[in-house]
C-alpha cells in the first residue's frame, strides 16, 4: 500500500473548487435571466393590471405628416388594438418620426451617356418617445428596416414599385417597433 501523492491531491481539490466556482458562477448568470413570451397573460410592467396586449393597445401615436410616417402610424395602430382602432383613454403616448432614404442599389449602363439605375433601396428609420399619462418618458428608441425594388423603364412603374417598397418597409417597421416597445415596457416595469 502506498500513500496518496500529495502534488496530485492537491490538483484535483484546485479542480474540484474551480468546478464549483464555475457551476455557482453558471448559475448566478443564468439566474438573472428572465425570457417569457409577449403573448402571455402575465403584465408587462410591474404594477400594471392589463395583460400586455392591453397594455400595448393603450397606447396613443401622435400624428404625423408624411405618406410613409402615416403607413407606419396606421400598421401599429393595428398591430398596438389588434384592429380595434385608437384607444379612447390612452395611457401612454408614442412620439414618432419616421424618414425615408431611397437610393439606387444596382445601376446598369446603355447605349447613351447616362447609366440608369434598375434597382433601388427604400429605408425607413423610426426614432420613437414613448411616454406616460404623466409626460414622464418612459423609452426612447431607433429602428430602421430596408426594403428593394426593381426599377422598370416606364415612369409610373417605377414610382408604383417605390411605393410598393415603402409600404412594405412601413408593415416591417411597425412590427419591429411593436416588439421593441414591448420591450421597452417590459423594462420600464422592471425599473418600478
């Protein structure tokens, strides 16, 4: 019978605490973590009584002035009531401004001296305030969301294939900013 090796004991207790520590570290990480879904019954906010799509569905938006900020403004509109329209007493407000970036993505030459593009880009990007009955600012945000279109020769086509772009950077925008104001709700509550 020999005696245990007092180099190898040591080594493996080394290992052993550096597993606990790593499983106590693991587990402290893991802890903080807190994923639910959006469609739950639970409330966004802490001390809200609404279920969250109530509590998105009292949100007012405030009007805006251009054709592509007012398609983004009616598709949340929809998405925010679940297509019961604006609420009658709102208790949140959304600031939101809306700019659009059309640029040409692929341009091809021809005969004459001038290149013409035949595909472009419209980019939506949405900087949003959202705040409480009381003024206080409860989030602030920026999304932004591209959409491509072809470019045909004739000029309407072209100006109808535009429009079709931002309509559909318009449907695209409002659900992203519709999570992410969930979002911003959920860790507004967190905070109270």
């Amino acid at each position: 019978m020999s005696l245990p090796d007092p180099v190898k004991s040591e080594a493996a207790r080394l290992r052993g605490r550096l597993a606990v520590c790593g499983v106590v570290a693991a587990l402290a990480l893991v802890s903080a973590c807190t994923v639910r879904p959006l469609y739950s019954s639970q409330p966004l906010s802490l001390g809200s009584q609404l279920s969250p799509s109530a509590e998105l569905a009292s949100i007012a938006i405030k009007p805006v002035s251009t054709r592509y900020a007012q398609q983004v403004r009616n598709n949340l509109i929809f998405a925010f009531g679940q297509g019961s329209g604006e609420p009658a007493s709102p208790a949140y407000t959304l600031d939101l401004g809306v700019t659009e970036l059309v640029e040409s993505a692929a341009i091809v030459q021809v005969q004459t001296e001038e290149d013409e593009p035949t595909a472009g880009t419209v980019t939506l990007t949405a900087n949003y305030v959202l705040r409480d009955t009381t003024g206080a600012v409860v989030a602030v945000g920026k999304r932004s969301i591209p959409s491509s279109f072809d470019r045909p020769l004739q000029e309407y086509g072209a100006y109808r294939a535009q429009i079709d772009a931002e309509n559909r950077a318009a449907r695209e925008l409002a659900d992203m900013l519709r999570l992410a104001i969930a979002q911003d709700l959920a860790k507004h509550g967190k905070k109270a």
